[in-house]
C-alpha cells in the first residue's frame, strides 16, 4: 500500500526533524508567528524536515485504527527521512502535551 505525506524541507545540513502529535497541519505552521520564527530559526541552522502524520492535515488517513501507531510512525518518518535524502538526523518532540 503506498501513502502521500507532504513535507517541506528548509535548506542546509546536517537535517533537523521535529515531529508534533498530530494538533494542526503544517500548513498552519506558518500561520503561527511564534512556530514559524521558531521553524525559521532552525532553518538557519540546519535543514528542516516537518510533515502531516497519517491522518491529519494534507497527508493520507490512517488505513487501520487499530494499527500500532509507533511502529506506524516510525515507518512513516524514515520514508519520509529517505525521501528527503536525509541518513542522518537529529529528531526532536515539539508537542505541548507531555
């Protein structure tokens, strides 16, 4: 089964991935002055990889409810690493829940 994410990347290496649980699109993202200078701050640094989980913003729906979804995003988040042309990664939780 092949599924669509969409992702922006922000230019320069080593990559940067933050990830978020699900909350908004990241089209939104730019619509927060805050998460966008945020964002933009990052991109200075190094090249910024964000994109929708399955099942939520522009990216495919989830096929399965009950799939296990840590193994689902890990899957998800190193076909997304591979298609970005990224090995190496420093990945980081943005979320404000804990």
């Amino acid at each position: 089964m092949e599924f669509t994410w969409r992702f922006p990347c922000l230019a320069k290496d080593p990559p940067i991935s933050p990830s978020r649980k699900g909350g908004f699109p990241i089209d939104l993202m730019w619509e927060l002055p805050q998460l966008a200078a945020f964002v933009e701050a990052l991109g200075r640094l190094a090249r910024v990889i964000v994109w929708d989980q399955r099942g939520f913003g522009a990216s495919d729906p989830v096929p399965d409810a009950t799939a296990a979804r840590t193994e689902m995003f890990a899957d998800d988040m190193l076909a997304i690493l591979e298609a970005a042309n990224a090995d190496r990664v420093t990945a980081f939780e943005m979320s404000a829940s804990s």
